[in-house]
C-alpha cells in the first residue's frame, strides 16, 4: 500500500502544536547563514562517524533489517539494535548541548537514590553516577543493552516501567525520564507511579520532543515529505495507543497527579545547521546526523505494521524525509521540553 494521507490529519488542532513558551535557547528570529562553499558539505552527509556500544542480545526479533525487543512485538515500536544504540546516545549529546553540560533542570541536592526511567543504552544513568558517586543509581529498561562493566554505584535492571513497580514507595530523591513519548499507553499511571516512589520534597523530571516541525520563513510547505511523515508518525502512533506528540501536556499531567512547584522550559532545536548563530549551528549539525538515523527507528515499525504499508514503499518514502533534511534551503526546527515538579511534603 502506497503511503496516502490520512482523515484524521484534518482533526489535529494546530493550536496543540503551537503550545509551549518561548525557546529560552533563543533571543529574537534566528539568522540564517548564507554559507560558504565550504559549508555546504554539512548538509549533504548521509548518517554520521558514531560509534556502537556493545550490547547484550538475549530474546530478539528482526523485522524489515531491523532488530527488536521480541516481549514487546507490535506494541513497542523502536528497535533496539546497534544502530538504534548509536542514535540514541548521539540524542543524549544534543540533550547535553541544550542544558549546557547539565544533565537535569529540577533543583535537586545531594540525591541518595535516583531512577531513571527507560535508561536505553544507559548513558544518562551512568553519567549521573558519576556526578553523583555516593548515590544509588537505578536504569530500567525492557531490553538488556547496557554496557555490563559500570560503576559500583550503578545498577541496570530488565523490567517494564509499565508494570507493577516493585520499589518500596517514598523512596526515590530523583525520578528522571526522558523521551519516553511513544513508549507510553497510560500516561497517567506512570505519572502516579512516578508520584507515589518519590520522597516528600524530591523530584520528578521529563524531557520530550515535539515530534513535529516549523519555519518561520515558509521554506517549511504544508506539503514537504518531513510534515507528511510526521503527520503519518501522529496517525499511526494515535492508532497504535502511543500518542508521540505529548510534550504540550506533561506540565498539565504533573499538576493533575499532585505535583508542585512545576516548571517547564522549551528549546529551539533546528533540524540541520542552517543557522548562523554558532552554537545553534552546532546543535543542527547534531541533530541532522541524529534525525535522519531517526526517520526509520520512528517510522518503520509503524508504518508497516499499523498503517499496512509495504516495507519497500515505507523506506522509499523515508528516502525523501531525508533528502530533504539535508536541503539546506530547508530551514526547519522542532521543539524540545524539560519539565520537572516536586512532590509536596505534606
């Protein structure tokens, strides 16, 4: 089945993908660069020099030339391959390059026991344990693809945060979760999850993406193949009961499930180095490397096997994404969030 646009597209608010303050990363329009000739090379790079950690295989699928997590099939989307490992720990250096070096915004001291939320190759978690070494760190993961030698303050543990949690409740200083949109069904459950195991007083923090894209000069048309993907990623992921688009909603779900002191700041990411500003420059160079790695792990899965797209059809389609990502008359961006809130003390 050819890829073909979808009526359901016609009911998304455009409003909801507006929502969100002001990118604290930027100060008035952005600048694009007009380019040297030798810059223009940065566009034009398919993939990027990143190199794999190791992983451990235990019960896997493959589907499409991709490997997946075989507990999860149809319903966890990404796969969890070298190739995905490599995609998502280039995601955490963007994530660095946003929060300049940081790797939260909640105000948290001294934590005693942290957890980390769907901790993928573990990269977080273990720069975590490092900055803080007398701390307990815990990364929860459906698939064992962490590395195996790590710091003694660190733990990896093979369990499905969807699940009954099996810690003792109040007992958490910091709970983090990042990109998570996608992996969800119940949002509010793991919000209260998330609620109930921390100690009065700690923190809860998520970062997300829009998984949608802008321009402020048109060069963004309702047409373009990256807002058709995207719009057919908001499809295919509302059917499958894993919404993507959530980041306008995690500062309204904290509220609700009893968090205070909630706060919330959104970053501009632009999707390849078309600004002048150099340090945005940086992050579209990253994330150019990383999106394009990005449109099969997102795509494929769910274009297949929820819109009953061929396989064939599906990579020919995400082709054309990434062609156009390294145009550089593309002047695209998307949005990032940090949200955090802190459960009462009394």
């Amino acid at each position: 089945m050819e890829p073909t646009a979808d009526p359901a597209v016609a009911r998304r608010p455009e409003a909801l993908l507006n929502a969100g303050e002001a990118p604290v990363n930027t100060q008035g329009p952005i600048v694009v660069d007009d380019f040297g000739s030798d810059e223009s090379s940065e566009f034009e790079s398919e993939g990027s020099d990143m190199t794999s950690l190791s992983s451990s295989v235990l019960d896997y699928e493959y589907e499409n030339g991709r490997r997946y997590h075989s507990n999860r099939a149809g319903n966890y989307m990404m796969p969890n391959d070298e190739a995905e490992q490599d995609r998502m720990d280039l995601a955490h250096h963007i994530w660095l390059l946003l929060l300049k070096g940081e790797l939260y915004k909640a105000p948290i001291k001294n934590p005693q026991r942290i957890l980390d939320l769907g901790t993928g190759t573990g990269i977080w978690a273990i720069d975590i344990a490092e900055k803080f070494p007398g701390a307990q760190v815990i990364g929860n993961d459906i698939s064992a693809i962490q590395p195996s030698w790590v710091s003694p303050n660190l733990e990896f543990i093979v369990e499905d945060y969807e699940a009954e949690w099996l810690y003792k409740q109040n007992s958490f200083d910091f709970i983090h979760a990042r990109l998570l949109s996608g992996c969800v069904v119940d949002w509010h459950k793991l919000l209260r999850n998330a609620y109930d195991h921390l100690k009065p007083g700690a923190y809860f923090e998520i970062q997300e993406s829009a998984l949608w894209a802008w321009s402020e000069d048109g060069s963004m048309h309702p047409g373009s193949p990256l807002l058709q993907y995207l719009t057919a990623l908001e499809v295919a992921s509302h059917r499958a009961g894993r919404d993507l688009n959530v980041y306008y909603k995690l500062r309204d779900w904290l509220i609700e499930a009893g968090f205070e002191d909630v706060q919330q700041f959104t970053y501009f990411l632009p999707y390849a180095p078309w600004p002048r500003d150099p340090h945005l420059k940086e992050l579209g160079r990253y994330q150019l490397a990383m999106a394009q790695q990005a449109v099969e792990s997102y795509g494929l899965r769910l274009f297949t096997s929820v819109l009953g797209w061929g396989s064939e059809p599906s990579k020919i389609f995400n082709a054309t994404v990434t062609r156009q990502m390294r145009d550089k008359n593309n002047h695209s961006y998307c949005k990032e969030v940090v949200v955090y809130g802190r459960k009462p003390f009394a």
